[in-house]
C-alpha cells in the first residue's frame, strides 16, 4: 500500500507516483522533473501524504529542484547562456 503519492502536471498530460518510502518517491519524481525540458519548467506538483513533515520535506525539494534544473546550462548553450 503506498503512503506517499506525488502528481506533477506536464504538458503531456498528469504524472501520478505512489511509494511506500520518502526516499523511494523522491527519487521517483526527481527522474521525472529530470527528464522534463527546461522549457516547460516549472511544472505544477502536488504531494499527498499523511506526515506533515514528509509532505513537506518533499514538496521542497521538488521545487527546488525545478529551480535547480532551470538554472543549470541548456544542452546547447555554454555557462555563459550563449549559443556554442
């Protein structure tokens, strides 16, 4: 049975990830905000949870990590942001 469930709203539709640990759905949603184009950052999220704590623990991390992810250099751009 999972405790955890976490949905992030992409443009291809809802994400819905269930785990029974907070590491496990935090691993789970960080390969699906990994795997979202820069472009389409950030994303909606929701994290339901019965421990306040875990809940907010994730959903933290999750935002920063979109943020994270927004700052880091495009794949064809250099640390400048120039193209090259």
């Amino acid at each position: 049975m999972a405790v955890i469930t976490i949905t992030i709203g992409l443009s291809t539709g809802t994400r819905l990830l269930a785990a029974n640990s907070e590491r496990s759905a935090a691993s789970y949603a960080e390969a699906v905000v990994y795997a979202i184009p820069r472009e389409a950052l950030p994303v909606p999220l929701a994290v339901s949870c019965l421990d306040p704590g875990v809940r907010n623990r994730l959903i933290e991390y999750l935002l920063d990590l979109q943020t994270e992810c927004l700052r880091m250099p495009s794949q064809n751009r250099n640390a400048s942001g120039a193209l090259g």
